[in-house]
C-alpha cells in the first residue's frame, strides 16, 4: 500500500503558531522563525533552528482510502445532497476506512439512540 500525504503540517513549540505548505516548494515560516516547512503534497521538509521544538500535525493516508473519501464526495454531488449530506458522505467514508474514532461519536449517543444535549 502507499500513502498520500494530505496535510503537511507543524506547530511552533515557541510561538504557537500552527504553519502549512500547500503546495510543493510551498516554504512557510513561524512568525517567530523557529520552524518552517515545505513540500505541500508532494515531499515533507522541515528547517528549524537549533533546539527548535515543534508538534508534528501532518497527516497521511492510503491511497484507497483517500479515493473512497473522494468518491463520496462525487456520490454527493451526482446525487444532489447538500453541503452536510456530502460531509456525512465522508465521514461514513473515514469511518469505513477505520480513520475515525468511533468511542467519541459513540460517548455522544444515550442508550436510547438519541443525541445526548
């Protein structure tokens, strides 16, 4: 199997700031300059300073799977749902694919099927 990166993604321990690259050669910067990253989709680069702390919040999927959650989008579309229908599309997908964690939409449902308030 092979894996697509679809959110390349850091924040600075320093200044918080929670940076992006979104598209290859796509370099960006913290504001306090601590960490940068680059790549977008396309490859993962990090460039820090020295001692530079940082939380890693890139995300990555298998390629079949990221297609399913693709093609509900699609299945959305042709079938006329709205904006929710084709984002509960996509997480019946991510559910499917075992990306979710079902205990916390489970916490939220009593033992009467219902959503707790």
């Amino acid at each position: 199997m092979s894996r697509k990166i679809i959110q390349n993604e850091v924040q600075c321990n320093s200044c918080g700031d929670r940076i992006y690259s979104s598209h290859r050669h796509d370099f960006v910067s913290c504001n306090c300059g601590s960490i940068a990253v680059d790549g977008g989709m396309d490859y993962i680069r990090r460039a820090m300073k020295t001692g530079a702390d940082y939380t890693d919040w890139t995300m990555t999927m298998e390629i079949e799977d990221l297609q399913k959650c693709i093609d509900a989008v699609k299945w959305g579309r042709e079938n006329n749902r709205n904006d929710f229908g084709i984002a509960l599309a996509v997480i019946r997908a991510l559910r499917d694919t075992g990306y979710l964690n079902m205990k916390a939409f489970k916490d939220q449902v009593s033992d009467n099927g219902s959503a707790d308030a």
